[in-house]
C-alpha cells in the first residue's frame, strides 16, 4: 500500500499525529516555512502601511452571533464550553466520566468565546467602536488560528490552522482595487516560490438548500476568487488564498461609516499558511535543504 502525504508528514516529523483528524502539532521545520513565508507576506504588502492586529483563536460570542455565522455555516462552527456547577454537579460529573455511559459534557455551560472561524470576524466590530473610516480607506493586517469543524484526513482540511490575512474598508473602488492588487501579487509570490498556481471563482460552503442560492449568487457576481495549488490532487487543486469582496454587507451589518457617513464596502484577502507551507512540500520535498536554491533563497534571502 502506497503512504499517504500525510503519513509521510507525520514519518518526517513535519505534522504530529493528536489522534484527531484535522488536529496536528507542528515540527520545527514545519514552522520554519510558514515563518519565511510570513516574512515573504510581510515583505509585498508592507509597504501599504496596513495597522497589524492580533486576536486569539476564540472571539467575543455576542459579536459572533451578530456575525450571522450559524445562519450560513453552522456545521463548521465551534463554541467554548465549561463546568460551571458546585461540587455536588462535580461529584456527579465524575461520577459520570468514570462510568462512561453517558456524554459527561452535557452539563457543560457556554461561555463567552467562542472559536474564531475566520481572522477577520473580531476586526470589524473593533473597528465600528473607533468611527468613521477615512475617505482613503483602512487596511488591517490580521493572523489567528481559525477553528472550522471539518474533520478529515486531507492533511490540507484541518480543524485548527492558521489565516493570515489583510483587510480593507472604503469605497467600493478603493476596496475592489485592493482585492486585484492582491490577486496579482498572490499569483507571483506563489510563482517566485515554485508553485504552480491557477485562480478560480468560487463559493463559500453556506448550509442546507437556502446556502445553495447564496453560493450561486456569492458565484455569478465573482464575490469570491481562490487561488489553487496543487496538493493532493492535480485534478483539484486546493485553495491556498481566498479573495473576498463583501460588498457594503459587512459595513451595514457593523455600522461601518465613511466620514461622508456612506456605508463603507470591505474585501480581504487571506493566506492559509498551513496549506501554503503543505504546497511546498508537497511541490519541492520533504527535505528543505533539498529545495531548488531559488526557492530558498526567496524564502531565506
Ligand atoms: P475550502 O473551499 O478549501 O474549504 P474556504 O473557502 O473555506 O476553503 P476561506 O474561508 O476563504 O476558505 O479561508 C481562507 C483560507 O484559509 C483558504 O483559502 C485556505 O487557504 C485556508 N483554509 C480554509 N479552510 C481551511 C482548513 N480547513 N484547513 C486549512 N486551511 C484552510
Ligand atoms: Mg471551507
């Protein structure tokens, strides 16, 4: 039987196995790409002079529920539970852990986080509190680890990875320009690297029968471009970036206001890091060292 790429990953000490598809520790070497890579962002889009912001991987559940994320992706989502009883709820808690019959987090209580699905969702109500975005615009720079639950053994789906992403508000110009800016530079960082790139248009996976007339509608006005890479299949290349534009949705929803007090239009454009990373060993090798000496030295200088 031939290994898969993912057993090949964990052989070489690159991904760790948790014992849960989806959830993988990382190697150093592993890190050592998404690090040069990061620097490779940071290196193109530095210039534009974006306002760098870092949230932790669960966010603020009120902003969330106004996100509107269950309404659309309610099967990718996850929420932070606790034990908020007394220490007879925790006798019988373990009690219960110990026979084995029962689910003993039923008892659970929510809390106040829930697990950020996308980098951006804590930015935008951040930036409504601030008021009114420049005539010019506003650009962030943005990287969390996201949680989508979608358990599988394509090493490129996981269940906690890492989203760098940039996000611009402004006039619908200003922020369709930025998304095609990005679209280019992708295109040629991706090649400066080895990797061999198409885009697409595409679609966010919205649930049940009504998500199918909003990913057509999301389809037929190109609110969506990916950026394709080769992984574990040629035929379907997997998504590596993701090219955004939300129209005025995000700024009506958060009361995002230009100084001339129009509702602002928002687009962002995100990296995932851990499949970027997973495309260059995937397209030069297990072994860095042996990657193409132009590679390295994009990455490494
Ligand atoms: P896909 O169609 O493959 O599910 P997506 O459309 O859900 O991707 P986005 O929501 O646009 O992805 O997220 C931005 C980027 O984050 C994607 O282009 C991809 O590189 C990365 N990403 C998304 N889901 C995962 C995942 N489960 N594991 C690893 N990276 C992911
Ligand atoms: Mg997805």
């Amino acid at each position: 039987m031939q290994t898969s790429f993912l057993d090949r990953l964990f052989d070489a000490g690159l991904l760790i196995d948790t014992g849960v598809d989806g959830l993988y520790g990382r190697g150093g070497r592993f890190e050592d790409v998404i690090v040069a890579f990061e620097r490779l962002i940071d290196r193109v889009g530095g210039a534009d002079g974006a306002e760098a912001m870092r949230f932790p991987p669960g966010m603020n559940r009120a902003f969330f529920e106004k996100s509107g994320y269950m309404k659309s992706f309610p099967q990718l989502a996850g929420t932070v539970h606790s034990f908020c009883g007394n220490e007879l709820n925790h006798m019988s808690l373990l009690k219960c852990m110990e026979v084995g019959e029962e689910d003993w987090t039923k008892g659970q209580k929510a809390t106040d986080i829930v697990l950020t699905p996308a980098a951006c969702y804590p930015l935008y109500p951040t930036v409504a509190r601030r008021g009114r975005i420049p005539m010019d615009g506003a650009l962030f720079d943005l990287q969390s680890y996201c949680f989508r639950h979608e358990p599988s053994q394509d090493p490129a789906r996981q269940q906690l990875f890492r989203m760098r992403e940039y996000v611009c508000m402004g006039t619908e110009q200003h922020v369709t320009d930025f998304r095609q800016r990005w679209m280019d530079r992708g295109v040629k960082m991706m090649q400066d690297v080895g990797l061999d790139v198409t885009i697409d248009v595409a679609n966010d996976p919205f649930f049940g029968r009504a998500g199918k007339m909003l990913a057509n509608n999301q389809r037929d006005q190109n609110l969506k471009f990916e950026l394709l890479i080769p992984i574990t299949s040629v035929a379907r290349p997997t998504a590596c970036m993701s090219f955004n534009y939300h129209q005025d949705a995000f700024g009506a929803k958060w009361g995002l206001h230009l100084e001339d007090g129009r509702v602002a239009h928002t687009a962002c454009v995100g990296f995932g890091l851990e499949r970027i990373a997973l495309a260059l060993f995937h397209t030069h090798g297990l072994d860095v060292a042996a990657w193409p000496a132009d590679v390295r030295n994009t990455l490494w200088g």
